[in-house]
C-alpha cells in the first residue's frame, strides 16, 4: 500500500480495473445475489454495479454471500455493526479482507500522523461471551 498510494493515476485505473473484473468474475460465478443483478459485460464500470442497501443486506444475508471463498482468503468470520435503531447488519469478513482493513487503520494513524506510543481503548459491546483466542469473535 505504501509503494501504491504514489503510482499515477493512470497506474491506479489499470489496477483497480484488473482487480474490478477478478471481483466481478468471482461474484457472478459464486454469489446468487450479484448473479441476477450483474451485467454481462466483464467491463462494467463501478457506476453500474447495484450495490446493496443496508435493508438488502439485512434481509438478502444468505444470498449475499459467495458459494466458495478463495483459500488464500483464509477462514471466515461474521462481524456486526452497531445500529441507533436496533437493526444491526450482519457481514462476513475473511483473514485477508480483515488484513487489509488492519493496513486501511494503520494507514489512517500514519497519515493524521498520532502517537502510536499511546494506550487506545476501543469500548464495545457483546451480545454473548467474547472468544479471545480467535481474532474477529
């Protein structure tokens, strides 16, 4: 992320546009929901994919999900959000989607340049008893 972040912009479209149509290939191949709602096109631009709303994702949670998860993402885990209204939202990460959210924070702190040398407490709460070996539970 460091060496990519200064490539030219051109640089970035290519690559996102490789990564795009690896991400769309693998939905409609694996993911019902995606399945019924892509394009056939393998160069759809972002602006035509359907993304789903919160109420998609709350009521579409099994078909929202891919039929194989590549094994270099390594295991699954579900995570949920906080909601004001009640109505949390259920997702599931993998190792490497939560890798990449880890790099995404550190690069956050970097960037607003804090004192990493400092104590953070992140305060949550659990609906049952908190699996502490286990990263993500």
């Amino acid at each position: 992320m460091e060496s990519s972040q200064w490539l030219s912009v051109a640089a970035l479209h290519k690559r996102q546009a490789a990564q795009l149509h690896a991400l769309l290939a693998h939905a409609r191949c694996h993911c019902r929901y995606y399945r019924e709602r892509l394009p056939e096109s393998a160069a759809t631009p972002w602006r035509e994919i359907p993304f789903p709303t919160r109420r998609d994702v709350q009521t579409h949670f099994d078909t929202l999900l891919v039929e194989a998860v590549p094994a270099a993402h390594g295991k699954t885990f579900d995570i949920n959000t906080g909601d004001s209204i009640g109505e949390p939202v259920t997702v599931r990460r993998t190792q490497l989607t939560q890798l990449f959210w880890e790099a995404a924070t550190l690069r956050d702190h970097l960037w607003h340049r804090r004192n990493l040398s400092g104590t953070m407490a992140i305060v949550r709460h659990f609906d049952c008893p908190v699996e502490t070996s286990r990263p993500g539970r």
